[in-house]
C-alpha cells in the first residue's frame, strides 16, 4: 500500500516530481490553478522528508520555454541535493537542456542512489503526446550492475492506469519494456509520470507506481480530466537494501 509521510525506513530518500507544467508567464493558469504557486506549496513538504535526490519526471513546462525551465531549475536547487531529469512530451530538450546543465543537474542516464541503480529511460517524441522506448532507448537497461537493485524512472506510463483520456497517449509497444526488463532480476520498481493521478500495481515482480502531478490532479478512473484530488502532490521513495517503501508528499 502506499503510505503518506510516515517516519520512513533508512535508505537513500528520493522524491520525484512530475508534470509541473510551469509556463513563460508564471500568471498563466493551468487547469484552473496556478503551477507555480502549486508548485511552492509542495516546498514545505519537500523539505521535510529531507531527500538525498530529486527525480524529476517530464512535463515540466506546458511551453517549452527557457523561462519556465529557469523558474523550475530555481525552485529544486534550493533544496542542495542532486537533481536527475527527463523530458515528457510537452517539453522542448533544446531548451531545457541549456538551463539544467547550467544548473549542474543530471540527465543520467544511470546514476547512483545509495545501493540502487536509477535508470532513466527518455519516451519522449518530438510533436507527439504518446511515448515510445526503441531499442537505442532500452539501451541503459544494458550490462546493469549485478549488485545492485534497480528503479526505472520514465514519462510515459507502461501499463493502463484506467483513465480513458490518459491511456489513449501513454506508451506505445511496452512490452518492449516489460521484455527487456524480464531478463533482469534486479529491477524493484518501474516509475512514471503523465497521469496526473495516484497508481500502483504490480507487474510480476516489478511495482509500477504513478507519480501525482505537481500541477493539477485528476479523479482516478475517468473518462476525461476531473478535478477533485489534492492538488499539488510528489511521490517519495525510500530506498533500501532490503527493497523500498513510497508515498506522496503534499501541502
């Protein structure tokens, strides 16, 4: 089961942030809210948990443009931890990319979190809303390190969340995904963004879990977007050597 904000196990404490959807005016609404006022409302809870890592997930901007990348970039900084990112289709790389390397954030696509692999796995395709992994973007699935566990962070969700306006552009062919990962008897957990709403289930022996927007939220299991859920919301991970505990995180 998920879990709110509970006193966590020890083990590398990561929160992953997703689908911020900040704009070049930060006035600009986004279904009905404010993203960048949502998005501060979460520094508090942020803090708190006190990560070692900060995943961001995809769809950062609603625009693609610099300015709102900047304003994002600001805001995770001040938290003085590693922060690991990959784009989603509303955003623009070219764009992004400048701002965050200046910011000295990574893009992977593996980096260390305590005795855990993160691998981040890019769906994004360019004027496209669904995703889709080939085999180039499998490619840091390879040659894993045999020692240690692993969390696959992507944009696009793998597997049917149940919401009929989010399932028709999640990712294409995921068996791609699933296959691949079925070689490897490390992989935990497989995260995603896109869905604006809470998820997790379990693929084999893989838990597949949804990271709630920071933005704007939806009721779960809808035909179209429905607001009614705590808004804004992050996922939490705490990774351990004996496998890991999530949760959300919000105001």
């Amino acid at each position: 089961m998920d879990a709110g904000l509970a006193t966590p196990s020890s083990g590398f404490r990561l929160v992953q942030v997703s689908d911020c959807h900040l704009s070049e005016d930060p006035t600009t609404p986004y279904r009905g809210h404010n993203a960048d006022a949502n998005l501060d409302r979460l520094s508090a809870a942020v803090a708190a948990f006190s990560p070692d890592a900060l995943v961001l997930t995809g769809d950062l901007s609603e625009d693609g443009s610099p300015e709102s990348y900047r304003r994002l970039a600001g805001w995770a900084v001040s938290f003085g931890v590693p922060v690991w990112w990959l784009p989603g289709n509303h955003d623009e790389p070219e764009r992004m990319k400048p701002v965050f390397d200046a910011a000295g954030f990574e893009a992977g696509p593996r980096c260390s979190a305590g005795c855990w692999t993160v691998v981040l796995l890019d769906s994004r395709w360019p004027d496209d809303p669904g995703g889709e992994l080939d085999a180039d973007r499998l490619r840091p699935l390879d040659d894993l390190p045999a020692d240690s566990p692993v969390a696959v962070f992507v944009h696009h969700q793998p597997v049917p969340v149940g919401a009929v306006w989010i399932d028709r552009v999640g990712l294409r062919a995921p068996e791609r995904l699933w296959e691949r990962l079925a070689r490897e008897p490390r992989p935990r957990l497989v995260a995603f963004g896109h869905v604006h709403q809470r998820f997790r289930r379990r693929v084999d022996a893989i838990e597949v879990l949804a990271a709630p927007s920071t933005a704007a939220n939806s009721l779960p299991g809808t035909e179209r977007f429905t607001a009614g859920e705590t808004t804004p919301m992050a996922r939490w991970f705490v990774l351990g050597q004996r496998g890991f505990r999530s949760g959300y995180l919000a105001p």
